[in-house]
C-alpha cells in the first residue's frame, strides 16, 4: 500500500464545497480532510474537485482479456484498471462483472478468479477497487454458488440483467449477430448457443429464483438494482423485489417509473460524450435534461467521466457543482459511502485536481494517497515535498 500524503494545505486553488465554487484552501492530513495551518502547495489555476465515485465499470475487460483469445491473469489486469482509473480522477470504483450463462470471461469461474484476485490486490491498490456482480436473471442453479462467492469474498453491490431474450431472437434472426456475442465472450458459438439454450429452460424458475436472491441480498447488506430495463414495468417488478437502482433504463419510460418509484437512476458517461447511445438506446443527454439521472458512469470508458461532466457544463444543461455532483456525491450517497462524494472536514481526503485552463486530471489523491501526478501539479508537489523532506533532515 502506497503511504499517506504529509499534512497539506492547497492554496490558490478554486474548490468545489459546500455546493458552489469557493476560492478557498484545502487541508488534508492523516488520510482526511482536516483544518489547519499546514505546509502549502500552491494550486493556483487548479480546480480541487472531490473524486470520483464509479458505480459501473467494465473497462477492466480489456485489460484482462485485451482479445478473447489471449486473456492475462487477473491481478495483471488489475494493475492496469487501477492505474487508468486514478489517472482519471477516480478514487472509489465498482467492477462490473458478469454473473452469465455466456461463460468465458463473463462467466462465474471467471468471475469468482476475479474476486479472489482482487482480494490478493486490494492492499496495495491506489484505487478503492470494489466489485459489481452483474447477474443474468436465468442463472437459477448457480444461486447458491453466487451467495457463497458473495459471502467469502464480500461482495455489496448486485445487479440483474436479462440479455437473455435479445440472444435468443439473434439466433433465429442474425445468426451473425451471436457469433460476435460468443466471441466477445470468448467462446465458439456452439458452446454460447449451448448455454443460451440451458438457461431458457430456466424460465419457469426465474421469479422465485430472484425473490429468493433478494431476500439473501437483504441479509447480507448487499445493495442490488437491475441493468438494461426496457420498460416501466419491468422496472417496477425489480423495484417490488428490493432490486431499487435502475442502471441504463432503455428507455424514457424505464426512467420515467424509476423516478416515480424515488429508484435511482444510473446512466453511461459515453452516452452523454457520444451525445447518444451506441446501442441505439435513448439518450442520456435527454434524460438528463428531463431530471431522470441521479448518477453518471464510466460504463465502458473512464475519460468520459469528466468529459460529461464539461458537456452537460457547455451545454448549459447544468453548472459545475451540480454535474460533478453525478459523478462523486450522488454515486456516494446511492451507495451509501457517508465518508466520500464531498470536500467536508473529516471525510476521507478522495480529490481531483483538475487544470482549469485545459480541463485534465493532473493528480488523484485517494485516501489521502497520491494515486496520480502529471504535468505542472506533478512539479509543484515534487518540489514542495522535496523542500519537507530536506527539512526533516
């Protein structure tokens, strides 16, 4: 584990607090914000944001398997994930990983060498790494193996899906289609079809399946939503079970029913830097505009947390302090991370220094840990560090 920042106080910096952009300083020591008269560095034409807060990634993907023919262990993998996210200002970030029939790297033997391979690494990580299991609803025989991975290895945030359906009208209708779906899994399309078939079987079995799941979840403290809704009512089904956070509605209608139902809603940050979906799904710049997102995240790319963040602030859909509260403070609150999402004395010391002529990251503080360094924040800070250490000589 990388050691804790020497007490500091950032000077000249504007800062995110309290909801509005103050020029302030900012102190931080023991791994918290604190007050005080401490050593300064000099942040002057920075803006000091707090860190960002990811509740779905999946970029991690293709540090491990960079094609689905030549995967690489995990922890390698992991290594790589840690390093982009910091070196995009993320400090808290949830790893999207499949719970499926599709198997390959999406699958639960894949998924349960990730879990352990995360809890060999998390000692030394720059970024609180955390894992989310995404669920496809027709597992129903791996249950209990799912709440004995969930157990061991501490697993608190679930998500369902159901690609399910759309898989089974590709096979019949874009046989093609699935192929890129088998291989994208790392697998031939015999054996994905195989699986696809297996867990339609299962059908009849879902709704208890999932009832039982949740009543497990609720337990275990273990937070769980739905992923992919297409429509109010699925949304409210999932919601009357507990499943309460509604990750990349389909649809406005999704959405819609999630905010009736005070469900949060999660949406991709590709799709606001896109200015729509790749898979043709409704816009998150819409909802945005219609007061249906509680929450952005990286999905698929990390850059695009913050490039969203200056889209919806160009755009003139939103100021600062409110767009960056999608990305740090709300994230938190959903996930119930009290000590994070904001710049309040005693929280953990999770900052984003961004450059306020060019917009990028140039350092990433997490837990009061210096995550990432570059450009001229990375020579203000080295030289007045240097200038501690000669002192404590």
């Amino acid at each position: 584990m990388s050691h804790l920042l020497p007490p500091l106080r950032f000077t000249g910096a504007t800062i995110l607090r309290d909801g509005e952009m103050q020029r302030r300083s900012l102190s931080i020591a023991e791994g918290r914000i604190t007050r005080g008269p401490l050593p300064e560095v000099d942040l002057s034409g920075y803006i000091i944001l707090p860190g960002i807060v990811d509740l779905h990634g999946d970029a991690f993907e293709r540090h491990i398997a960079p094609r689905p023919s030549a995967p690489f262990a995990p922890g390698i993998g992991l290594v790589a994930t840690d390093r982009e996210a910091a070196a995009n200002g993320v400090t808290t970030a949830w790893l999207a990983q499949g719970w499926s029939w599709e198997g390959g790297h999406r699958g639960p033997d894949r998924a349960e060498a990730l879990m352990a391979a995360l809890d060999t690494y998390r000692a030394r990580a720059l970024t609180d790494l955390r894992l989310q299991i995404r669920c496809e609803t027709h597992m129903v025989e791996s249950g209990p193996r799912l709440l004995d991975a969930i157990r061991r290895h501490r697993i608190g945030y679930v998500v369902f899906n159901n690609h399910l359906d759309e898989a089974a009208e590709a096979a019949h209708t874009r046989p093609e289609r699935l192929a890129l779906w088998a291989a994208q899994a790392g697998q031939c399309p015999e054996a994905y079809r195989a699986g696809m078939d297996a867990a339609l079987a299962q059908a009849g079995e879902v709704p208890r399946h999932l009832c039982r799941l949740a009543d497990s979840f609720d337990e275990l403290g273990v937070l769980y939503g739905s992923h992919d809704d297409p429509d109010g009512e699925t949304r409210e089904r999932f919601s009357m079970i507990g499943a309460r956070i509604a990750e990349f509605p389909l649809t406005r209608r999704a959405a819609a029913a999630a905010r009736a139902m005070n469900d949060p809603v999660l949406l991709g940050a590709p799709n606001v830097v896109r200015g729509g979906s790749q898979a043709g799904n409704v816009s998150a710049l819409d909802l945005i505009a219609q007061g249906l997102c509680d929450a952005l995240v990286s999905d698929y790319y990390y850059p695009a947390l913050t490039h969203a963040v200056w889209r919806l602030v160009d755009g003139g859909l939103m100021d600062l302090p409110r767009a960056w509260a999608l990305i740090s403070e709300r994230p938190a609150a959903i996930l119930r991370l009290p000590d994070r999402g904001r710049l309040d004395t005693g929280r953990r010391a999770d900052l984003c220094v961004v450059d306020a002529r060019t917009r990028a990251v140039e350092m990433t503080i997490a837990g009061g840990r210096l995550s990432y360094l570059a450009g001229e924040a990375a020579r203000r800070m080295t030289s007045r560090l240097h200038t501690l250490d000669m002192a404590a000589e």
